[in-house]
C-alpha cells in the first residue's frame, strides 16, 4: 500500500519530487531516494533533525508530526507563526525565508535540509554538504503539490491531511450555501492594496469553500495583483477579508475600505499570519476556521 501511495504521488508530482523506495528498502538501508528539483537524493528513513527554509515546509512538517529543529521565517521579530500551536513555539530560526543564516543552520547538525530552488538555489551546494537537502521547484506551485513533495522528503502521508482540509471545505459550502458567493481577501500594502486571486494559498481555500473570485483579467497565472487606493470599490464582493496583524483590532482595517460603505457593508480582519504566509494543512485549516466563524455570525 505504502508503494502504491507513493507511485500515486509521482503522478501528481511529476518532474518536482516523489520518493520510490519501498518500506523494505528503507529498512535494509535506513535511506530512501527521493526525486526533487535538484536530481535524486538519498535522505534518512526517519530524519530526527529537520530544517525548513519556506513556510508551506515548516507548516506541513509540524502537520505530520515532525517538528523541525530549526525553520527560515518570514519574520524574526514574530519568529515562528503562533497558528501552528505550542509544539512549534521552540523552534530555534535560523534567518529569514529569503535570507537563511548558514551558520545557523550547520549548527544544528541537521540529518535532511528542505528548501526551495527558486529562493535558494545559489544555496544548494552549501546546504547539500551539510545534510540531504530536498528543493521544492517553487513556492508558487500549487500548495498542496508542494505538501506532497515535503511529505514525500520526510517519508510521511499526507493525503489523510489533504482529504480532511477538501471535506471541510465541502461541509462549510453545504452547510452555509456558499455556490454562486463571491469572495476577496484583500492585504493592506503601503500604499496599496493587494487582491488575492484563486491561484494564491488563501483565494483557493474561499473557492474551496465554494466562494468564487470576482473575475478580473490580471489574474491570468498571477497569485496576486496591486490596486490603488482610488480604485478599491473594484475589490467588492459578497465576502471581504482584510488582512491584518492584529485581527482583533477593528480600526486595523483601513479607512480606504471602512469610509466606502456602500461597496464594503461588512469587511472582516483577518489573520496575516496564516491567510497570507500560513500555507499548509494547517494554515489551511486556520483558514477554514476563520471562514466558518464570520459565515456562522
């Protein structure tokens, strides 16, 4: 079954990563072989010291019950997101998500390293001679593509985790009639907005939930697109989330979108740290959460 599970995910995979090692083999040799962007590696059977560079890593790592000993993050002074609860909370970082500290990361003597070639490539050979290093290709794959290639590196399952994430998402769209909705999230930038498409993280997790994106001829292969301020009726919909560093703040919200009633009636903050960087099963979850309070209302 484990092999089948796995000759599943290279199909899904196809040129990112899969493993093919049986179980059997994996027990004769305490490796098993795994396709990534960067060729074939041999990583442990059962890595103890993992080190995550991207978010969707250390999120889907801590989801399938491997917490890492050390994880990039997108921010140093918030350090690990708080989403992924109490057992990630000592994860010791070891620099930012663009900018990894590879001091910082040989000092944990890592056994597998997980990166992404489009963000760390020119890091590759350093890290590969610290530990087996697996490269993601992108962190713009689809995000449940790129879970089944860390779940493929860490030798776990992890459709039982995709399959709870699809249903909840089928029961939230039954449950609250959410066919023929729109939906927006919109991140507050500077002095911009940015929109969320249905290719980003979170616009796929609303559309899961049976939402619809307002169609807009940017989007194309874009996760995202700017818009200025003057032009923020164009984000309207029937469900408007604004992320926000402080949810619980309603004055977090901007004045842009709280002043114009008459396209936002009800804009609701949400978190940043999982809608925007929380991708994985669990920040899919968090999501979903968020999503069902605001509709149960």
């Amino acid at each position: 079954m484990r092999r089948i599970l796995l000759l599943a995910a290279c199909g899904v995979l196809a040129l990112t990563s899969c493993s093919t090692t049986t179980s059997d083999d994996a027990s004769e040799t305490d490796t098993r072989s795994v396709t990534h962007a960067r060729g074939t590696t041999d990583v442990p059977a059962d890595p103890l010291r993992v080190v995550t560079l991207e978010p969707v890593e250390l999120d889907t790592a801590v989801a399938l019950g491997i917490v890492p000993v050390g994880t990039a993050v997108l921010s140093e002074t918030t350090g690990v997101p708080a989403y992924l609860g109490p057992d990630a909370a000592d994860i010791e970082t070891v620099g930012m998500v663009a900018e990894p500290r590879i001091e910082s990361i040989a000092a944990l003597a890592p056994d597998l390293i997980l990166g992404t070639e489009t963000r760390h490539g020119k890091l590759y050979d350093q890290l590969a001679a610290m530990a087996p290093t697996v490269f993601m290709a992108s962190q713009s794959d689809p995000w449940q593509d790129n879970v089944r290639v860390v779940a493929s590196a860490l030798g776990r399952d992890p459709e039982p985790l995709l399959d709870a994430y699809r249903s909840r998402c089928e029961d939230i769209a039954s449950t609250y009639a959410t066919e023929g909705k729109t939906a927006q999230l919109i991140r507050p930038r500077d002095d911009l907005l940015t929109l969320y498409g249905p290719l980003s993280f979170a616009g796929s997790t609303l559309e899961c939930a049976g939402f619809t994106t307002p169609p807009r001829p940017e989007w194309g292969d874009e996760i995202s697109v700017d818009l200025s301020p003057e032009l923020v009726a164009d984000a309207r919909a029937d469900l408007v989330v604004v992320t926000s560093t402080t949810p619980d703040d309603p004055s977090s919200i901007p004045a842009v979108i709280t002043a114009n009633a008459s396209a936002f009636p009800d804009p609701h903050a949400v978190d940043q740290s999982y809608w925007i960087t929380g991708v994985g099963p669990k920040g899919g979850q968090a999501v979903l959460d968020d999503i069902e309070r605001i509709l149960s209302r």
